[in-house]
C-alpha cells in the first residue's frame, strides 16, 4: 500500500486525503492549524511523524507557504520519496523548489491541478513535471489520479496551467464585464442567456460557473492571475486581457475584505 502525506488539509487537502485514502491509499496528514479528523484522516501533530515513512508527499498549503513549508519538510522526508508541489505558482518558484529539494537529495515534481478540485476530489486532471514525473505518476495512477506528464524541469506544468487561467479566468472576466454593462442597460438576463447560448450545451452552468467561483474565490484567484500575469511578462508577450482580469477579481477581493 502506498503512504502518502498530505501537508496542509484546507478545502483542497483535505479531498485529496478523503479521495486517495477511498482508493486505497495510507494517508497520513499535517496541518497545525486545521484539524480534519473527525472526516476520518489520520492527522499529526509532528511533522516528522507524518512524514516518516512515505512514499509521496504532497504540499496543499498554499503558494505564500510553500517555499517554508518545503525547506521544513524536506530534510525529514525519506530519501526515496517523491515531494510533490501542487501548489499554484509561477515556473520560477517550482524551479526554486526543485533546488531546495536537490540540495536534500529529494526528487520534487511540479503538479499543476488543472481544474476546480471541489468538482472530482482527487480524480481531478494533474499536469505534472520533473525528473520524476513519471514515478508520480505510476504511484497516483492506481488510484485513480488523471496525470498527464510534461516534458521539462518543475515549472513546466506550472506555465501550462498559467496559460490555462488566462484564458479560463479571463473568460470569467468579460462574463462579469458583461454582466454589469447588461444590468446598467436593463438587459442581463438577456446578455447571459445569449452568452451561454454560444458555449455549448453546458453554457449556462458555465457562465453560472464562473460568476460564483469568482465572487467566492476572488482572492486567491487574484493571487493565480498575477502570476499568470507575471509569466506573459516574462514571455514578452501582450497581457491587455489579463490586466483586466486582474482588476476585476481584485474589486471582487475587496469588496469581500
């Protein structure tokens, strides 16, 4: 049987550890400042407890705490484990991760999670990079974990998945842009029917979709839309759009405080 440590067990952690543990999987879990058990996961409260004997473990903590989290957890983690950064955040980062990881003999990989986790739990799509890419992979697959391997350093899924929320988070964007200019012209209702109507079959969950997840994860989708900024930047490429992507959900982030 697998071992797997699950390090931070908030909204996303914690399906992760539900999900992986359902197909078969030893989860065991660390977060000092939420405690899952009472869903069933074995939680620790020492890290090194947690992390003794894994074969994977996999970071959920955030992209603020991922670079302290690691160079914590690290050096403690067995020197045949894969450490697994699920985190979002710019190639850069997982590049600085993969370094801090090497120095302790520890093979890391870049997982970029490439759709909402609330919707599949741990059969949500994973992008996934780095030497041990595959060895990822192979562990996951039994469990039923969709992982598609990239080619590249860490920080190769990671640019895929910014590429992504460009064009995922600024189709939220012009939906709430449209969204306001229809109800200033007495005319929403029509406008979003007319919208979905474009996007398929399933284009008013889609637009519905988007609407709420941005109003209820407008700060962390702030967060990924600056570093997806910062990635175009890096490329030379234009970012008009996700300019205005950005200042929509950071008015939607203030308006929640």
């Amino acid at each position: 049987m697998i071992a797997i440590t699950v390090l931070g067990l908030g909204e996303a952690g914690r399906l992760y550890a539900l999900g992986l543990m359902e197909a078969g999987a030893e989860i065991r879990g660390y977060d000092p400042f939420a405690d899952v058990r009472d869903a069933g996961i074995r939680q620790f409260d020492s890290l090194a407890e947690a992390l003794a004997g894994a074969d994977l473990v996999i970071s959920l903590v955030g992209a603020k705490a991922a670079r302290a989290v690691a160079a914590e957890a690290v050096p403690l983690m067995p020197g045949s484990a894969v450490f697994a950064d699920f985190n979002t955040s710019g190639p850069e980062e997982k590049a600085d991760l993969s370094r801090l990881a090497a120095e302790h003999g520890i093979n890391m990989v870049d997982v970029a999670v490439m759709a909402p986790v609330p919707r599949s739990g741990s059969r949500t799509p994973l992008a996934v990079s780095g030497e041990a890419a595959e060895a990822f992979a192979s562990l996951l697959a039994p469990l039923g974990a969709p992982v598609e391997t990239v080619p590249g350093a860490p920080g190769a899924a990671a640019g895929r998945k910014l590429l992504r929320s460009v064009f995922m988070k600024g189709l939220a964007g012009l939906v709430l842009e449209c969204q306001a200019a229809g109800e200033a012209a007495g005319t929403g209702h029509w406008l979003l029917e007319e919208i979905a109507g474009e996007l398929g079959p399933d284009g008013p969950a889609l637009v519905a979709r988007l609407i709420e997840g941005s109003h209820a994860h407008a700060v962390r989708r702030t967060h990924e839309v600056e570093d997806s900024l910062a990635y175009l930047q890096s490329l030379g490429t234009p970012s008009w759009m996700t300019e205005g992507t950005l200042r929509w959900l950071s008015s939607l982030a203030a308006e929640r405080g």
